[in-house]
C-alpha cells in the first residue's frame, strides 16, 4: 500500500472506528475555548501507553502485524489471486453464480448452472486452497472482499451439488466457503473481519436454502447437522482492532518529530478537528495517546478468554460510552458509539450458526405430518442469554435471535437487517 493510500485508510478506520463525528466534536472542543495545557498533560503519557501496548502483545509494526510471509505451498492467497483471474475470463458466469437466487428451476438458477462449467475449475482451485493455514497479502489491505466473491461462488456450487444429488461434495463446498471466512479474517482490517464475518453468515444462508430447496429432506438435514457442527471458528475481531492502532501508528509517528497534524490531515480537507488555542502537535500528540489508550482497553477485552462473545460486546459498548465521560482531548475516541457497531458482530456468526443447528434439530425431531408445535423448548441466543424466540407458522416456523439490538436498542438497519436474525422453514429463496 503506497504511504498516501495508506494514510487516507487511516484516516477512514479513525473517522468510523474511533474518531466518530469529528464535526460535531470540533464544535463542542471550540466552544469550550480548548486548552493547551490540558492537551499537553494528555500528551505526557505517549511513550508509557506504547510501552504498555507492547508488554501487552499489541504489535508495534506493519512487520509484526502482518508477520513474516509463510511458505509460498502454505499460502492461499496468491492461489485465489490466480483462481479469480482465470475466472475473470468469464467474468459474467463468476458474476452469475455469485447472485443465485430462487426456488431449483427459476430463470436465475437455470443460468447458474449453465455457467457453472465455465468457472467450475478455477472455483475447484480456489475450493482446494481453504484447507492451507496461511491467508498471508502482506500490506494489501483491500484482499478480504475478493476472497468474498470466490465464498459466494462456493455458496452458490453447494446448492447446484445438492440439487444434482451430491451432498458429500455439496457439504465439502460449504466447508470450505466457511474456512474462506476465516482466512478473510486474517486481513487485519475491519475489512478483513466484517467480510469474514459475512462470509460465514453466507453459509449459514445457504444451509438455510438447501434445507428449503430439498423440502427438509433427512439426508440432506442430518449431513448439514454434521458440517455445521464442526465449523465452529469465530472471526478474528482482535486482529482488525490491532490493525487501527499499527495503522494509525505508523502514519502520526512521522508528525510527532515536528510536522504537525495538518499534512496528515490535508487529504480530508478537515480543519475543523484544529483545536483553537492548541498548537498541532501539541494537538496530535494528546489525540494518539488517547486513541492508543482506547485500543489497549479494547485489546484487553478481546484478550479475555473467559469471556462470551456477548459480554465482549457489552464491555466495548460500555468503553465507547465511557469516552463521553471525559475531556476534550477524548474528541477523537468520544464521539463513538454510533460508529463503534462493529462491536455488536462479535456474537453474529455463533447465533446464524445456531439458529440453523437449532432449525435443523426441530425439523429432525417434527412428526412427518409437518405440523410443528405451537411451542417448543430452544437454544440459547448467543446475544441475550435466553432462548430465541419460536412461532410456528401456516407452512412452518421461524426461529428469531434479538440480534443487535439486544445490545444496542437504538441501532438502525443500516449495520445488519432484523431480518437476518432469522431461521424460516421454509425460507425466502
């Protein structure tokens, strides 16, 4: 990534991970008249938090970051780099298979079938690949949402392979699509963790539709059953956190020897986060102290093992909202609760996942009739503690997680539609 590149990206992850509204903010910091001593006593304390944030683990560097590139027969990235171009070839069938949607017949998967050939051995490729340990671009930050368009291509053959009335090969793909999300994950960017946590949502989608397409059949549900259970990995959230603070880091250590925040800032044309009354650096220096503060109490809570995703997610919540409860050289780490959502991803991929097994489990135990109970002891919602919510409907059920909002009430759609929290037999194809 070239330094500009680098330092506009920076600059995005601070604005939406912890600078929040930054205008809002300036307008409050300039009313209070701001304080240049106040800025310098926050300043002090730079050299003692990068201390602090290397004796806890936190890397220094995009070297220690990123780590050392492993074994070139270890690594699947320039495998899919390879697999993508070859199916770039026949770029409308890749992009076909990507949007399958619809019921085994409909116009949309008849056209995916068709193109299925075109790609299927860059796609085998790319398939074989998940099972390497490595994931490793060095700094391109920006590989995470193509190893997304390769997870819904996999997505898309899984169906295809059920309906042909292969579902060995069907529950090989959707395994492999799930490592893909893992690998996503090793990108350490906010990228890398939202798409990876999209990529396993995606499978956990496509579980649902197969379960759909074949009318629940029993076969079909036990060999999901069996897949599902085994995929039990978590994005890496910690390692898109680490990222910001390497990122920013590495782009305001260059200011802090005597260029002043402006140059940094001169690609945003944003004057309004210059304080009145408090010289630049002065200004930079107590903003990366604090920012570095708010990562290190962020790291801890990713480093606490014997936390639920759920209560990672409330402490977060409750560290964002903590930053309102300080001073003006908080500006860039207070305003940040609306932008601090990522925080509420951390349970999604466990709840999709049980929200299928748990599906699955109540289609296996339902008398062949198809009339399912008017209510039903289920799982556990990873979000709130308590059971999802069951309700038997005219043709099925649906199995419904609070999702987000159990942890935030105020979020909008925007981050993740209600509608996603939910397991429907049938589903919407």
């Amino acid at each position: 990534m070239t330094k500009s590149a680098k330092r506009i990206s920076v600059v995005v992850l601070l604005m939406a991970v912890l600078a929040g509204s930054l205008i809002s903010c300036a307008r409050r910091a300039s009313a209070n008249g701001g304080s240049q001593a106040l800025f310098e006593r926050a300043g002090e304390d730079l050299d003692k938090e990068l201390t602090g944030a290397k004796a806890d683990g936190m890397p220094q560097s995009e070297t220690e970051l990123f780590g050392l590139a492993p074994t070139p027969s270890e690594n699947a990235a320039p495998i899919y780099t390879s697999a993508i171009a070859e199916m770039g070839k026949h770029w409308k069938a890749y992009v076909v298979l990507q949007r399958l949607k619809g019921p085994s017949g409909s116009p949309g998967w008849r056209d995916a079938a068709k193109n299925l050939p075109l790609v299927e051995g860059a796609l085998n490729k790319a398939q074989a690949a998940a099972s390497l340990a490595h994931c490793w671009t060095g700094p391109d930050a920006n590989f995470a949402p193509k190893v997304k368009q390769v997870a819904k291509a996999l997505c898309a053959k899984a169906r295809l392979q059920v309906n042909s009335g292969n579902t060995t090969a069907a529950m090989q793909t959707l395994e492999a699509a799930w490592k893909l999300g893992d690998q996503a994950g090793m990108e350490p960017t906010m990228s890398g963790f939202i798409n990876s946590t999209g990529i396993k949502r995606m499978v956990c989608w496509t579980a649902e539709a197969i379960i759909t397409d074949t009318k629940a059949d029993r076969p079909v549900l036990l060999a999901l059953q069996d897949t599902l259970r085994k995929l039990t990995s978590a994005p890496d959230a910690r390692r898109a956190f680490q990222g910001v603070f390497v990122f920013m880091w590495d782009v305001y250590r260059p200011t802090l020897g005597g260029d002043g925040v402006q140059e940094n800032l001169a690609d945003i044309n944003d004057r309004q986060i210059l304080v009145p009354g408090v010289d630049d650096q002065t200004l930079i220096r107590a903003y990366v102290t604090r920012s570095i503060q708010l990562c290190r109490k962020l790291d801890a809570v990713f480093a606490n093992a014997k936390l639920s995703s759920r209560e990672k997610s409330l402490r977060m919540i409750a560290i964002y909202q903590d930053q309102w409860k300080q001073d003006d050289t908080y500006r860039l780490s207070r305003d940040t609760l609306e932008n601090a959502d990522v925080a509420l991803l951390l349970p999604m991929a466990e709840t999709w996942r049980k929200l299928v097994l748990n599906g699955i489990s109540i289609l296996l135990t339902s008398p062949p009739t198809g009339q399912f109970s008017k209510s039903l002891v289920v799982d556990i919602d990873p979000y709130t503690g308590a059971p999802f919510t069951y309700k038997a409907t005219s043709t099925g059920f649906k199995l419904a997680s609070q999702g987000v909002r159990a942890i935030n009430p105020n979020i909008t759609d925007d981050l993740v539609p209600s509608s996603s929290h939910v397991f429907s037999y049938p589903c919407n194809l």
